[in-house]
C-alpha cells in the first residue's frame, strides 16, 4: 500500500488547484489580442444597421491590465466608440464609452451591464444594467431598456459584438485571422 501512496501523493500536489472560470478564460482570451488591430463586417441585415454598412469597420484591443481591456470601435472616420471589459466581483462588466472628437463624454456614454452568469471560454452575455436603464429613460431611448450585449473569442478565427433586445439584433464580427496594422 506504500508503494502508491508516494505516487498518489505526488500527483494531487501537482495538479491545478481550481480550473479557471469561463470569464478568467474569455479574458483571457481577450488580453490575448492586446496590440492588434482586426477589420470587420455587420453580419445581420436589420434596417437599422446601415449606418454601419459598407464603412470600414476597425477594432483595436489595447489599453490592457490584468482588470481591464479597451477595445476602440472605428466605424469609417467616426472613432467615437470604444468598449471597456472589466473584471468584477460578480463576474465581468462590459460598458461603452463614447467621446466627441475633442475627448470630451458624450451625454450618452458608459452604459453596459454586467454578466449574471458564468457564460463560456468563448460567449459572455452582459445585460443592461440600472445605470443604463435610467440614462437611456433620461436620454429617451427606452426602447434600449432591455439590451443584452454579448461578445465572443474564437482564437485565430472570430471575435463578435452583438445586441439584441426585442425586434432588434445587431452582430458585427471581425476577423482574427488577418490582424492589420494598428488603427491610429
């Protein structure tokens, strides 16, 4: 009986203490982009994504720590977006700054929400968070007062943002298999 327990021993001291969660491994996967640059295209075809259509789309992950991973959006020459993942407690948050040309916020600007629940490696789901809901009541865009906002990471091959809420789905996916040069 002694001749395994050494073995047994050994093994259970070289194995992982706790596996990582979804979140860790979808940012992770995230960071992992850190640097680079990728084009994009709208995938859906609702009405109200033309202003999107035919327009160089380009993301940029940058500004990353071990809690927090920018990600500027540039639809052509409008460079007013960029979306923020941030770790929390209860799991990840994911919020949109927008900013006028001067660098100053936009009066609508920092809304998101936060994951309730442990979603995959690859999908995290952020619904609309209070913040959100009562700037876009103040701001009269209610009808974005039940938005869920999701991104995924398919190393080497996808990364998507997505919104849906009733009658309304928006999905864009970039490609990582071709990184470009950074965007400025």
């Amino acid at each position: 009986m002694k001749a395994f327990a050494l073995p047994t021993l050994l093994m259970l001291l070289a194995a992982p203490a706790q596996a990582a969660t979804p979140q860790d491994a979808f940012f992770a996967r995230l960071s992992a982009l850190c640097g680079k640059s990728f084009t994009g295209r709208v995938v859906t075809t609702d009405p109200a994504d033309s202003a999107f259509a035919g327009k160089p789309l380009v993301m940029t992950v940058m500004a990353c720590s071990a809690n927090e991973v920018r990600i500027p959006f540039h639809v052509g020459e409008d460079r007013s977006r960029t979306w923020v993942v941030t770790r929390v407690n209860t799991g990840l948050r994911l919020k949109h700054d927008h900013r006028h040309s001067d660098g100053t916020e936009d009066s609508v600007s920092q809304y998101g929400g936060d994951t309730t629940s442990p979603g995959t490696a690859s999908r995290q789901e952020f619904p609309v968070d209070r913040f959100s809901k009562d700037l876009f009541v103040r701001e009269n865009r209610a009808v974005s007062v039940t938005n869920v906002w999701a991104m995924e990471v398919e190393p080497g091959k996808i990364f998507a943002y997505e919104l849906r809420r009733p009658e309304r789905h928006f999905r864009v996916e970039f490609d990582l298999a071709a990184p470009i040069s950074p965007a400025p």
